[in-house]
C-alpha cells in the first residue's frame, strides 16, 4: 500500500479498539484515516481474549456501556457485512460469600432498573441452564440470557474490512516510534517507515498504550498484566452452553459450539508482566477448577494454553478521552474487558470527535479522575 504522510487523523493500534474506532470515525464521515499497527491486525491482546460480552456489571456505567454493546453486536454482521461468531448462551454469576451474593443482588437491581433481565436463579435453574454444573458449596447464582461471547477474530477482521471499504488505509508491521507535538497540540506521529501529519491522534495501543501516551510527556496509571487461558478438546454438547464465572471464584469458563471448553483465572496479586510465557502452576490449577464445577470434564485433554495481556488502570475501568496535549486521545485500560466493550466504546468516541453527541456521556472516564482520587468502584470484575 502506498505509504501516506498525512491524515486527518490516526489510531495507533490494530486491535478490536482500534479498528472498532477506525470504522465509526470513516462512517460518520471522516474521509483520511490513518491506522498503525506494529504487528498484524489482532494480533495482540484481542486475538488472545476469552472473547466473553456481558451487560452484567455493579455500576451504572459499566452497565450502560455493556447493553449498548449487546445491542451492536446482536446486529453488528448485517451490518459489516460479515459473520462475527455471535453466540448467546448467557453469563451465569456464582457467589461463593454472604458478601458476594449481595454485591450481586444490587448489581441486578441496578441491572433490572436499566432494562437489563437479569435474575437471580436456584441451584436447580442453575443446572439447567449449565447441565454439566456442580457447584454445591455456591450460594446463589445470577443469569443474564443475552450475555454470550462471539469470535475475537472474525469481529475485528470485520470491523477493519468495513473500515477499508469506507477508505481507511491499515498500515501493519508499521510501529509508531514518536508522537509529534507543538504548542502543546498533537500534530502527527513518528513510525518506522516515516512520520505522518496529523491534526488527530487516537491511542488504542492496549497494554502498550502508556508507553505511546509517553511519547508525547503524558503519564498514564496503566500496566500491562499477563492472564492465561486452556482450551480443551471437543467434548459431547450441553457441558457448560453459558459462560460459567465467579469473581471471588476468580474463574471463567464457556464451551464453545464446536465443543471445546475455554476457561482462565486472574494472577494472584495482578502483577505488571509483558512476559507471554505460560505455566504449569495454571494449568493444575485451572484444571482443579474445572473438574470440580464440571465433573463431566475429568479426563478429557487440553488442547491448547496461552497467554494474552490485560490493559490494567488502578480501578480496572478504561481510559476514553482526550489528554492534556490537545487532540491526543485515548481509549485504552479495558482491564480484561476491550472486547465486549469495544463496538459502544468506539461508536461513542466517534461521535464525539465528528460534533456528535455521544449515546453515552464518557467524561467520568477521563484519565484524569486518578489524580483526582475518584477511582471507580466495580466489584464485577474477574
């Protein structure tokens, strides 16, 4: 592709954050977008993801952003013209402490107040819906049927096929080596094949978008935290349809529709790691898990383990907005969740930067709020 040394505007990173921004910027009507990628599209954090979206969270915020979210997706392969692996199997919630399920039990009432269906369910409903499920030492369980998760790969391809039809040029193996500022206003980047004028720069670089916040003098909380999945082989259908998690459990799992069951779990103490390596420690662990929630699962094999990277900020909420250099923004620190919140997240910063008025008022996410102490509180995390 010819090389293009100036836009009206570029977005560092290819991941689903990345190309989700790209395409709503170029239909809102934005002609000369520009996006950079030092590697291949989705090939960081996104591609490695448990690809889980989920409307079930403990604070309005968070809730607002994860239906807005469900509702692009439920609709989003008519209209990027491409199939996006959707499936809606639910999320079921399990609470293991007094003290958990009563978090739950207000994050439903705010959930039920803002249209979202979720309940709370017997151990009995629970086996329904998870036929596979043991879990009797659990206390309660919380099911939202719309929840699900859909294919990380196939949405961010589409997502980016879109984004080129409408005229957006993707530059992969191109990384950005400096950020261009005067007067205290962006003005372009720096790659390594060139720099490129820009009057707009959008920092979607995931667990790496501190170090290009840096470029530019901007100091960013965030850190990059290594989380590792299994995936077993394919196993008889009906095991776990819906994505089984607990918080205080620290598991997630889901089979997939061709069988295989993903499962993961956060690392103690959530540590600063860029290290893509993979452990023995996780897979006994993990695998403890899963044959105690899943009986059905003891003796099968597991057909894959990886690593994947977790965009950390110290209250596990994003970062939308722009910085304290004008026209330097991000949208970054997804803490685990870029995925199922990337179709609202670059719909809404989109219209923001096109004179729109966004569906959803991010400004609470400013990168500012840490220095400011008001650090969001949200239990629903894992």
């Amino acid at each position: 592709m010819e090389w293009k040394n100036r836009a009206d505007a570029v977005i560092i990173g290819g991941g689903i954050i990345g190309a989700s921004t790209a395409y709503y910027l170029a239909k809102n009507g934005m002609k000369n977008i520009v996006l950079l990628e030092k590697d291949t599209i989705c090939g960081g954090s996104t591609g490695r993801c448990g690809a889980g979206i989920r409307a079930q969270w403990g604070t309005e915020m968070n809730c607002r952003l994860g239906v807005a979210a469900l509702d692009i997706f439920e609709q989003l392969d008519q209209e990027l013209g491409m199939d996006i692996g959707l499936n809606q199997g639910g999320y079921l919630l399990v609470a293991y402490t007094p003290e958990e399920v009563e978090t739950l039990r207000r994050g439903m009432v705010l959930q039920n107040s803002l249209g979202i269906e979720s309940r709370m369910v017997t151990l009995s409903e629970a086996r329904k819906i998870c036929p596979g499920l043991a879990a009797d030492d659990a206390l309660a369980f919380f099911f939202h049927a719309r929840d699900g998760h859909a294919d990380p790969f196939l949405t961010t391809f589409a997502y980016m096929e879109a984004a080129k039809r409408l005229g957006v040029r993707c530059f992969r193996h191109t990384a950005c080596t400096g950020i261009l500022v005067e007067d205290n206003t962006v003005r372009g980047v720096l790659t390594d094949k060139g720099e490129i004028l820009a009057p707009l720069v959008i920092n979607c670089a995931g667990a790496y978008a501190q170090f290009i916040a840096k470029m530019a003098g901007i100091d960013l909380p965030n850190w990059g935290e290594r989380h590792e999945i299994m995936i077993t082989e394919p196993v008889a259908p009906g095991v776990c349809p819906c994505m089984l998690m607990s918080f205080s459990g620290n598991y997630y799992i889901q089979q997939r529709p061709h069988g295989s069951i993903i499962c993961g779990m956060s690392p103690e103490g959530h540590p600063e790691d860029y290290e893509m390596k993979t452990t023995w420690q996780f897979i006994e662990a993990m695998s403890a898990i899963l044959a105690r929630l899943l009986p059905r699962t003891r003796g099968i094999r597991i057909a894959r383990h990886w690593s994947g990277m977790y965009d950390m900020t110290p209250d596990a909420q994003p970062i939308i907005g722009e910085t304290d250099v004008k026209n330097f923004y991000h949208s970054t620190g997804y803490s685990g969740h870029g995925f199922m919140l990337a179709p609202v997240a670059g719909k809404i910063l989109a219209q923001h930067l096109t004179g729109q008025r966004p569906d959803i008022d991010f400004s609470m996410l400013d990168y500012r709020r840490f220095a400011r102490g008001e650090h969001i509180r949200e239990s629903n995390v894992v």
